[in-house]
C-alpha cells in the first residue's frame, strides 16, 4: 500500500514538472504517430485519443482550475469520438487547421523568445505534416515517393520533438485569454483558402500537386499583397487598418462619446467616490459588458451581473474588474484597460483635488490665526511698554502718565476689538482708509518711549493711507527692530514716512545685516524665530500686496538695515 502511495505521489511530482510547452510536444508527437500509420488502424486511433488528451492538458481556451458547463463537455467529447471514429483525412486537415490557427494567433502577443520558438516550431510542423502528408491523401491516385515517407516519417518529428527541448525561462502560469479571436480566425481562413485552392486546381488541371500548391500560394500571396496596400495606402484613404482601429476602439459605444460622459461627470462630481460609482453604473451599460465591480480607497461596490470572465486592473488606489460573457479577446483587453486607466486618472485627479482643498483650508485657518496672534503679541509688547512707563514714573510725572494712558489705552482697545472682529469676517480691502498725519502722531505717542527717531511730515492736505496695512507693518517692523536692540543695546532705531506719489514707510537701524539664508525666504514664508511665531513679515508682505503695495528690505549692510513699504510701480 505503501509503495503505491509513494508511486503515485512520484507520478504527480512528475505531471506537476511538466509545463506547456511539454504538453505540446506530447500532442505532436502523438499526432505524428497516428498520421503515419492508417487512420483505420487501432494504434492510430490510440495514438489519436493520447493526442486528444495532450492537447486537453495543453489548450489555451480554459484554466485548469475552471469548472466546465455540459455544453463543453458535450462538446470535448464528441470532438474526441468523432477525430477516433471517423478516420478521415478531411477531419484531420480541418483539425490540423484549427491547431495551427489556435497556436498561430497567439505568437504576434508572446514576448518571451524560447516561448516565441516553441510556437514557431509547432506552427511549422502543423503546416508541414499539412500541405505535405495529409493534403495528398486527400487524392485517391496520389503516390508518395519512398524518399517523401521518409522524411515525413522522420524528419518532420523533429520540429515536434524538438519543442520538448526549448528553454523558455521561468514558467508562467496559462492565461485564459493567449488566444486572440481575431488573428486565430484569419490564419485558419487562410489555411483553408490555402488547401480547398491547391485541391480545385489539382481536380480541374488534373496536374501535379506541388504546382496547384505553388499556384495557389501565388493567388495567397497576390491577395495578401493587395490588403497590405489597402492596409496602409498612400493616396490618401484612410485604410482598413485605421478602419478596424476605429472598431475596436468603438465597441459598443463611440470612444468620444465616452470621453465626453466621463469628462462631464468630472465637471459635476467633486466627490471622488461618488464620481466613481456614477461611472461604474455608467460603464456597466456598455453592451458587450455583463457586470462592473470596484474598490477605491473609502468604498467599494458592484454594478451588473458578476460572471467567470473578470478581468481586474488596478491603478493607484482604485482597482475595476470588469465581468464579459465569453474570455476577452487582446483587442478588448485593450480597450477594457484603456477605460480603466481613464476612470483611475480621473479618480486620483479627484483626490488630489480634495486633499488641495483640504490643505487650502487648513492654510487659511492656519494664516489667519498666525496673523491675529502676531497682533495680538504686537498689543501685548504696546501694553508692556505703558506698563514699563508707569512703572518708572514718578510723582512729578502723573499727570503726564495720565494724559498718556488716555490716549494710548483707546486706541489699545479699538486695536483689539478690530482683532476679534477679524475672526469672524475678513474686511473688505481698502475700506479702512484714515488720515495719514493722525495715524503717524498716534504711532509717534504709542512708541515715545522707546528712543526711536521718528521722521515725517509736509502730507498733501487730507491724504489717507490704509490704516490696517501701516498698521501692521509699523507694528511688526518697529517690534523686530525693538527685540533686535535686546541683543545690540546701542542700537539706533529711526521710522520715517514721506509722500511721494504715495506712502512710503522705513524702518532702519544700524546693527548687523540680515543673514542671506533668511532673506531669501524674509517674505515669501515663515522663518526660524526665538522672539516670535517667525509669521510677521511674511504676513506683512502678503497683506501688503492684497492692496497693492510691496514690502522690500531695502538696505542690508553692517550699520545699514531699512525696511520699506511702498506702492507697488
């Protein structure tokens, strides 16, 4: 019992060894055998099922592991019986036809050269044994010669045995859709033309065969020259190439048609997801299409029939299977990929464009909450300073520190009611328009106790400038310049504004220049700060040209540094 176990299992290992190619070459050679003997003879009729059964073990049409219906089994074994029993060379050469049509039409699509020669060998042989052995006795009065038996006997085996001995590479596993429908059918017509032509010509002339063979080649060869030339023209028609293109490409619905639903629906659908489901319920009406089913990254569905031809193509995070009702061909694989690809562009457009608005969003609040801090931090060094004030005023001084607080405490709290007011409503721009000499005597009391030197004066009569932007940008540039004194205590710090054609606001000092690393990015994003949040000049600049105006480091020398806002030329 033991040793049958282990036999068996020795038998398996070596079934599972074999690959396709194997297979084939069993065929073959199993084929060759029951051609060379009489059709009529037992061991050709043996020889005929072994070769039945290897190409069973070999087609391309179903997965191993796929469950036949009745018809296809109805339909193997009449095919077996009726290739043992009938013994006809008829019967042999249209199924020799069909063999070399099936492993024909599959040799434009394999890339892997061992596989390549495989297939050319077995094409050769099934044409050879073909035109030379079966065709002939097709005639009763045909005589083979002695030498002709011979070298169909033995030297048309050795293509066949040969494929056994091809290194293909690693092995793959069969696809149920090697088999492109399209060129199949256009080898075995040929084949065809190519036998029923010799064998009119050989009954009507009552000639030689090998010259009714050579005459129908010529017709062939003429026709095929004829279609090339109609393929491809040069006086201007379009050809039947683009025309079978063109089908293709239209399977059951016009490709610009189709572009022009999904685009539309591009346009419409913000949502990734439910873009995905409106175009797979779209997709599924397509008529040589049973059934769609999808995965994206937040949903998953199906829409139509699901049958036992999926077809399943994935790109970036959403992944379609498409259900036909028969195996594709390559022409419609192509197709099914082509749509599939442009669902997914659309779909990882779609999701790039949410995760850019979710990030716009999140700038937004991140930028206007840098912004009302940097105010608010701006307030609370305002209040330090009146705070300081009081703090080394004396008796003498009171009525000063008085008059000083009633001005200054006002405009402290007008400033910060304006800041709260920000969080809720953005102000229009260029609406808070003030008197520029008022605001420039505000800004010299608020900063009187600061040793800066303030410079200004001689203003049109009633000129105005955008309080909230000077505002800001005086804040900001004289808190820095503030703050930059902390480290260079004799630091000299002067502001002037002057008219000319417009406002133009400096702030200088003449310590040590900005470092080139941070000028290059001063204005255009934070910066790296131990004093602040490193958001107020860039906050500045980018209020500043909202309404028109650009804030520019002027000067940047030792003993030199000017800040500038200034309209925009």
């Amino acid at each position: 019992m033991a040793m049958e176990i282990n036999s068996g299992s020795v038998v398996a290992r070596a079934t599972a060894a074999l690959r396709q190619q194997h297979w084939l070459s069993l065929a073959l050679l199993a084929l060759h055998g029951a051609l060379i003997l009489d059709l009529a003879d037992p061991l050709a009729q043996a020889l005929m099922l072994s070769h039945f059964g290897f190409f069973l073990l070999w087609q391309p049409l179903w997965r191993g592991e796929q469950k036949l219906i009745a018809g296809q089994v109805l339909l193997i074994i009449g095919a077996a019986v009726l290739l043992i029993a009938a013994g006809s060379w008829w019967l042999m050469a249209l199924w020799i036809a069909v063999l070399f049509s099936l492993i024909g039409g599959n040799v434009p699509g394999i890339k892997n050269l061992g596989q390549r020669i495989v297939s050319l060998l077995a094409a050769v042989y099934l044409l050879s044994i073909l035109l030379t052995w079966v065709v002939p006795h097709l005639f009763p009065d045909q005589q083979f010669p002695q030498a002709l038996v011979a070298v169909v006997r033995y030297g048309l085996a050795i293509p066949a045995a040969g494929i056994f001995f091809v290194r293909t590479g690693k092995q793959q596993a069969a696809s149920p859709y090697s088999v492109d429908l399209f060129y199949s059918l256009l080898l075995f017509l040929m084949v065809v033309v190519l036998v029923l032509g010799a064998f009119v010509i050989k009954e009507v002339s009552h000639g030689n065969y090998v010259i009714a063979l050579a005459q129908a080649l010529m017709v062939i060869a003429g026709l095929l020259v004829v279609l090339s030339l109609l393929w491809d023209p040069r006086a201007g028609f379009a050809g039947i190439g683009q025309l079978l293109t063109r089908y293709f490409l239209n399977i059951g619905m016009p490709f610009e048609r189709w572009m022009h639903s999904l685009a539309a629906l591009a346009d419409r659908e913000r949502d990734p997801d439910k873009f995905v489901i409106v175009a797979a319920h779209e997709m599924s009406e397509l008529p040589w299409l049973s059934g769609i089913r999808w995965q994206s990254r937040e949903s998953a569905g199906n829409a139509g029939d699901a049958t036992k031809y999926p077809t399943a193509f994935t790109f970036g995070d959403l992944m379609v299977s498409f259900y036909t009702r028969s195996s594709p061909s390559p022409a419609l694989m192509l197709h099914m990929r082509l749509l599939a690809r442009l669902l997914g562009d659309y779909y990882d457009a779609k999701i790039r464009e949410q995760e850019q608005r979710r990030n716009a969003y999140v700038q937004a609040i991140y930028e206007t909450g840098s912004r009302l801090t940097h105010d608010v931090k701006n307030l609370l060094q305002t209040l330090r300073s009146l705070c300081g004030a009081a703090e080394t005023s004396n008796e003498g001084d009171s009525d000063a520190l008085r008059l000083l607080m009633q001005r200054q405490l006002p405009q402290i709290a007008q400033r910060l009611q304006i800041t709260l007011d920000k969080l809720n409503t953005k102000p229009p721009i260029g609406n808070d328009a003030g008197s520029a000499l008022q605001w420039w005597e505000a800004l010299k009391q608020r900063f009187a106790h600061e040793r800066i030197e303030f410079e200004g004066g001689g203003f049109p009569d009633g000129a105005a400038l955008p309080l909230d932007l000077f505002e800001t940008a005086a804040e900001n540039l004289l808190q820095n310049a503030i703050e930059k004194r902390k480290v260079e205590s004799s630091l000299r710090i002067s502001a002037k504004l002057q008219w000319d054609d417009g406002f133009h606001l400096s702030v200088c000092d003449d310590g040590q220049p900005v470092p080139q690393a941070l000028v290059r990015q001063l204005f255009s994003s934070p910066v790296p700060s131990t004093a602040g949040l490193g958001v107020g000049m860039y906050q500045v600049a980018r209020f500043a040209r909202e309404q028109g105006y650009d804030v520019a480091l002027s000067g940047n020398e030792s003993g030199s540094v000017c800040f500038t806002l200034s309209p925009k030329r």
